[in-house]
C-alpha cells in the first residue's frame, strides 16, 4: 500500500448532546473503511474560545465503553486546555498536552472544562466490526 493522505472532514459530533453548542469543531480524518484490512478511527474535536464549561454537568460525553483500546490526546498552547475525565467511576483533571490510554471495557467519559486547545481520538477497532461510538 502506497502513502494515503487523509483531509479532516467537518462533521456533527455523534451525539445529538452537542449539536448547537458552540466552541466545539469536530474533523473525522479516518475511518475503518478508509484503509482495506486496517480498522481504526481517527478525529479531532477543537476547543475554541467561545465554548462555555455549565459547571457540574457532563455533556460533551456520556459514560460509554467499546471493546477495543482507544487513545485520546490534549494539546495546545501554554497547556491552556483543561478536561475532566472520568475512568470507571473515578474522576480526574487533566491539563493539555496528555495522552491518555483506555483499554477496552473501561467505562470512561471526557469533558472540556477551559481553555482551547484540540483533542485527538484514535480508536484501534482491530475486530473489523462496527464501532460502539457514544
């Protein structure tokens, strides 16, 4: 197989919880039919500064699990983006840039709390069937 360039593709996040809140871009770069034989999805959810944080709610994701490993990245500038996660019922606070390993079959959620910055989701869905996304 020779060199494939992928353009992130604007797309509605897949939970009808964020559709109109403002401040979150999402870009699907790579998908499991986009590479015959290889099963992976990969996207990037940019946080700008018009995105609000409703202290104590958990929007951005609800408490979900998939049945492969899945590997989130924060990054930005001056680590000014901030995320709670929670990861089988405990809950953390993390400060970009992270990278953040979850094995399959823990139970896990994220949420923007500040700053901008981009998160980066790479599922490795190795099974070749469809993936559990929340």
């Amino acid at each position: 197989m020779g060199v494939k360039i992928f353009r992130g593709v604007e797309s509605t996040f897949y939970t009808d919880a964020l559709s109109g809140i403002q401040g979150i871009l999402r870009h699907s770069f790579l998908d499991k039919d986009d590479i015959n034989g290889k099963s992976f999805h990969i996207a990037s959810h940019i946080i700008d500064d018009s995105y609000v944080y409703r202290k104590g709610e958990w929007i951005y994701s609800q408490p979900h699990q998939h049945d492969f490993d899945e590997i989130n990245m924060f990054l930005s500038e001056s680590s000014s983006l901030e995320y709670k996660l929670e990861l089988d019922g405990k809950e953390e606070k993390i400060v970009s840039p992270s990278l953040i390993f979850i094995p399959a079959g823990i139970t896990h959620r994220a949420e923007p709390i500040s700053g901008t910055g981009i998160f980066l989701c790479i599922y490795l869905d190795t099974d070749g069937k469809p993936a559990n996304r929340p």
